[in-house]
C-alpha cells in the first residue's frame, strides 16, 4: 500500500515497504507565541524559518497550521503555505477543522497534499471527503466518531474501515487514507499505549492502509516525556507505524527513526545510519 504526496517537483511515498515518513509538525502556532504573533501580522518569516530548519533536520512533509484566534484562517492558512513553497520543496500537509481555509490552501498547492484530517463523524468526513477528491489530496482519519474514541482495537478496527469505505463512496481509494489510531496518554489508562498499538496492528492486517500517529500524547502530563516518546514510536513502528507527525529537530526522534529503519530493513547497507553517526560525530568534534 503507497499513499503518494507530491510538491511541485518531489514525490514522497508512505509505505511498510520503504522508510519512515516524518511530517514536521512545528508550523504550528499553538502554545508557540512568537509564531502566532508574526502569522497574525501576515509575517510568515518564522513559518519558513521552521520549514527550513525541519527540512535540514529530516523532514520529508511539513504541516502546516494556521489556526489563530481571531484570525482569518483562510488568508492565513494560504499565506502561510505560499511562504513555506517560496524556500522549501517538499509536501505539505494542511491541518485544519476550517473547510474554508483547507479549500483555499488546496487552491493554490502544486501537488498532491495531505489533509489533517478528519474524523469519521459524518459532517466530518462530508466536509473533508468532497475536498480530498476534487484536489486530488490525501486524508489522515482519526479513529473517532460521533461516540467518541473506541475503547477496544476491535472497535478502532470499525471506525477505521468506516472511514476508508466512506472515503470509497467519494471516490477515494484507501491508498489515500492514512489511518491515525490515536495515542491516548497512559498517565490517565495504563493500558492506551497497548491499545492503540494492538489498533495498529489490526488495521494493518485487515485493511492494510497506511498509519499515522501523534506519537508524543501517549507521555501528557507524565515526567521524562521524551524517553517516553521515543519509546512508544519504536514500539508504534514495530506495530506497523508508516508516518508520524513529530519534532524533527529533536536528535533523539531522529536517530531513534533511523535506528528503526536499519533494524527493520530499510537501510540498505546501513547507508543512512553511518552518513547520520558521521554527521554527529563532526557536529560533536
């Protein structure tokens, strides 16, 4: 299974079959004062900034957010993917609950986007759905319906193959849904880290789709989150994990990805690993 995304001149594709996707999530001005303050000026030089820098650190896909109390998140959704074009050239994925705003970024990207995302609430996916087609995009699905986030795999199971049969009556193919099991902190349920991976496993199995995951919930309100993290993303790759939205920046989450890939098969000769040891060890020196 091979879920595409294009820019205007580069092609990365998710699959079990090739390495680890990383969308760089720091466009994003939630809880990040000075990002919000410059978008909401219409000042997008901290957006290219943070492009550039998750680019340099592994990025192969950037999200991008704009949503900004207040603001006109359409014009600044637009803006904000025009300035990341102008220096970076990679996918982008557009994180938005604004159909408004979505529509307007699609407008204007060259390529095949990712959409993040939807739920399988029907308003949700009749919103989303009808977009995703018309722009040729792909959509990450939330496990998530109008009863909430299923307790048990078996029902995540359902909610999944909800939305990938749901996206087919709109003319999407399931390659172009990326399932997001949800990670759920195990500081409220010692048990959701497990359950979300078992979820992985069997939408893996039964559907086949491609996974995404915010990796970093699993640790909230937890101390020592980034060993946490780290954790749990290696176990989630071990799950089926394809992609997930992270830090890039964060050595840690990049070297624990690449250690992944080598040990599941997707570093021929060890390449990636021994350039990345190489650059440490002079970054180190």
């Amino acid at each position: 299974m091979e879920t595409k995304l294009t820019s205007k001149s580069k092609t990365v594709v998710i699959s079990p079959e090739l390495p680890f996707v990383i969308i760089g999530e720091r466009i994003n001005p939630t809880r990040r004062k000075k990002l919000a303050e410059t978008m909401a000026r219409g000042d997008f030089s901290v957006v290219q900034e943070d492009a550039l820098k998750q680019v340099e650190a592994g990025a192969h896909v950037l999200d991008v957010n704009a949503g900004i109390p207040g603001g006109d998140e359409p014009v600044l959704l637009r803006g904000a993917a025009q300035a990341v074009l102008e220096v970076v050239d990679v996918p982008l994925c557009f994180d938005t609950a604004d159909p408004d705003a979505l529509k307007a970024a699609l407008e204007i990207y060259p390529g095949k986007a990712l959409i993040n995302s939807t739920t399988a609430e029907e308003h949700m996916m009749a919103r989303v759905f009808p977009l995703a087609k018309q722009f040729n995009a792909a959509v990450i699905g939330v496990i998530s319906d109008e009863s909430g986030v299923p307790t048990t795999p078996e029902a995540r199971l359902e909610v999944a193959r909800k939305l990938v049969n749901r996206a087919g009556d709109f003319g999407i193919p399931p390659e172009d849904i990326v399932i997001d099991c949800l990670a759920l902190t195990v500081g409220a349920d010692h048990n959701a880290g497990r359950v979300t991976l078992d979820a992985m496993k069997l939408v893996r199995q039964e559907l086949g789709v491609n996974l995404n995951l915010g990796a970093s919930n699993v640790s909230f309100g937890l101390p020592d989150r980034k060993i946490l993290n780290i954790a749990y993303l290696a176990l989630a790759i071990g799950s089926g994990l394809t992609t997930a939205i992270t830090d890039p920046t964060v050595p840690e989450i990049q070297t624990a990805i690449l250690a992944c890939d080598l040990l599941t098969g997707h570093d021929e000769y060890a390449m990636r690993w021994i350039k990345a040891f190489r650059k440490r060890s002079q970054a180190a020196a």
